[in-house]
DNA sequence: CATGCCATGTAAGGCGTTACATGATTTC
DNA sequence: GAAATCATGTAACGCCTTACATGGCATG
C-alpha cells in the first residue's frame, strides 16, 4: 500500500486537495500509478480513518468547494516510520520494446535497424519533455533546502534512466549496422 | 495482450511446454510478468484457438505427460507482423524507493544515508545475481547468431539498468555526505 | 518423512485502469 | 456552442497475483 504513503508524503510537504494530488501524480513518473481518482480519493478516506489526516473543507464561489487535508502528528510518525523501516526494494522495470527485440531472432537487421531507431525516437521525445518538466517546475514556497535537494535527485534519476537507455540504443544500432555491413 | 506474443516469441525460437515457459519468464527480468501459471496456460489456450499453435502430447513414464507447443507459420506470420507494426513504447520503472526518498524532505541527513545504503546494497545484490545468470545462460543448440546477439543486447540492457542505478545512487551518497559535513 | 521438482490446470481476490456522473465557470 | 478546468466521487472491468488441487518420483 505504498500509494497511501506517497500520498501522505505529499500532503506532509504542503497540504491539498485531492484534486491537487492527482496532477501532481498524472505528471510526476515516479509515482508510478495513474493518478486516477478511484485510488486517491480512497486512499484519503482510509488515511482520515487511520487518524493520519485532518479535512479542512473551503467553499469558494464560482467553483466547487475544496477539502484540504493536512497531516497529523500521528501521520508524521507514521510516514517516518514507514520512510525509514521500509526496506527499500529492487526497482523493476517494463520495456515492452524488449519483448519485441527477443522476438525478431529471424528477422532482417535492416527491419530491426527501423525498429530501434523509432525506439531511440521515443525516447528521445520522452528525455526532451522530461527536461522541460524540469526546467518549468520552481519549488513552492516555504519548501526546505534538502526538499529541493531531493526532487532535484528524484529528476536526475529519471533522466538518467532515459539517457542510459538511449546510449544502449546506441550500441544496438552500432551492431545492427555492422550486421548489416557484414551480410 | 503481449504476454502472448512474448510467448509465441519464445515457443519460436525452440518448441516447449507450459511448464518450460513458466520457469524461464520467472526468471527472466525483461518478461516483466511474475510467470504464473493462470496467464501461462490461459495464453496458451488463446493462441492455439487463434491456430497459432499446435500441440504434440508427449507420454512420458515416471513423469506426467508434456504438451509441447509448436508455432505454426500463421503464428509466425502474426509474430513478425506484431514486432515490425507495434511501435515501440517508452519504458515504464516502478522505483519504491523514490517514493520513500520523496518523502524524507524533513528527515535527518544521517537517516536517509543508512536509508540510501541499504539501496545500494539491494542493487548491488541484484547486479551480481543477474550478471551470475548471464554468465551461467548458454545458448541452446540450434540458436542463430543473431539470436545470440539479441540475447546479450537484452543482458546489456538490463546490467546497464543496475549500473547506472548504482552511479546515481553513488552521486546522492557525496551529495548526502556534503550535507552531514556542512551542519 | 518432508520437501522439492515435474506438469497441468482452476479459483479467488486485490490493485489499478477506464469510464461514468454532476455541475459551474472560463476559453476558443 | 463546444471543450477544457476545477472538484469530488462511484462503478465496472481486466489484468495479474497468490493460493489451491492433483499426483508420482527423487532427494535429503
């Protein structure tokens, strides 16, 4: 149930509504969920029963009322807890494109070749609009220095996990070609 | 649905049982599924009722009897046409740890480097594990070189996943480490 | 004598996804 | 006048996972 602390992070670092915590998590990769609501607003009803949250409904005119939520001192404990006695797992990965790799044994390298430079398309494509995402987003206010610290690591992880992958794809593309070359 | 195709793929490249499918997509790390018997041998079901697969029933004493499963040329038909005209997705990760670590804004410097030691030490685990595997994986006889060659591009990949893993975490470490002396 | 491997299959349940529902305001 | 944004929630479905069921043989 880690969506829950995710959450419950999220709402340590600067209280929100549900609504809030979705586009964070529709636009953050990291949190590798969808952000849908079903998962959100279920997991604020459970975190409110654990006593872990506080709701703060505001009415505004002119649009739907809000419920912020803020974390209790229970919450904080809890997250801590949970931040330090969790064993940090093996992160896991899903490339469908290796999938199709181990299935083309008997194609031609040259439908190979086509293949992998799409894929270093996409993921070039990806790398840009994730550095974008960086360069736009600006800390919220009243945001610590180590919590800047921590999302700036968090960004470079993930373009580095792009940029690892496009340098592989770089030396199957070498290797394709001098199949190629050799045929 | 490319669970089935990653198993028309497989059964391609070497005729096989359920049995033999379940054990190499448990312990492969790109087949990203758990390798679980329902999805195994319902997939199984499908791709004969799609005639992309024949069965042989092999009776064997002391031992329950095999079904190996043959692709057909309809079934290498679709294969190829599903690996040239499904364009390539970007890789998805799921990083628990990046969860936590997001969440460790107001933690003490000191906590979250044991934090990001176990890390370490989890990826490096895995490293050797996986590079024990590549070095135990011979190739089966009657494999092509290209077969071989995509087999050690898939390795690279995933060593290459841990490595730059590991570099990243090596970076937050000194980063860590600057914080701790500062204070 | 218990555990594990071979080998096939079924059942139940959890997590996560899309889509639905509502309703006012702003933007094109 | 259509579509997007704000805002909260529900419903249905599908994928995937664990666990169950069977049964003989081999290993410690």
């Amino acid at each position: 149930m880690s969506v829950n602390y995710a959450i419950l992070g999220l709402l340590n670092s600067r209280p929100m509504s549900g609504y809030d915590l979705k586009k964070i998590m529709q636009d953050s990769l990291h949190m590798y969920w969808s952000g849908n609501n079903n998962q959100i607003y279920k997991a604020l009803v459970q975190l409110r029963s654990d006593d872990f949250l506080t709701v703060e409904t505001h009415h505004q005119d002119g649009a739907p009322s809000k419920k912020i939520y803020h974390v209790t001192d229970k919450g904080r404990v809890a997250l801590d807890a949970w931040i330090c006695s969790t064993p940090p797992e093996t992160p896991e990965f899903k490339k469908p494109f290796l999938i199709q790799l181990a299935g083309a044994g008997r194609l031609k390298p040259e439908a190979l070749e086509v293949l992998v430079l799409q894929y270093e398309h996409q993921l070039n494509t990806q790398l840009k609009m994730q550095q974008e995402k960086r360069r736009r987003a600006n800390p919220f206010p009243g945001c610590t220095d180590q919590e800047k610290w921590i999302e700036d690591m968090i960004f470079d992880n993930i373009l580095t996990f792009y940029q690892s992958e496009l340098e592989w794809t770089r030396r199957v593309l070498e290797g394709l070609r001098q199949k190629i070359r050799e045929e």
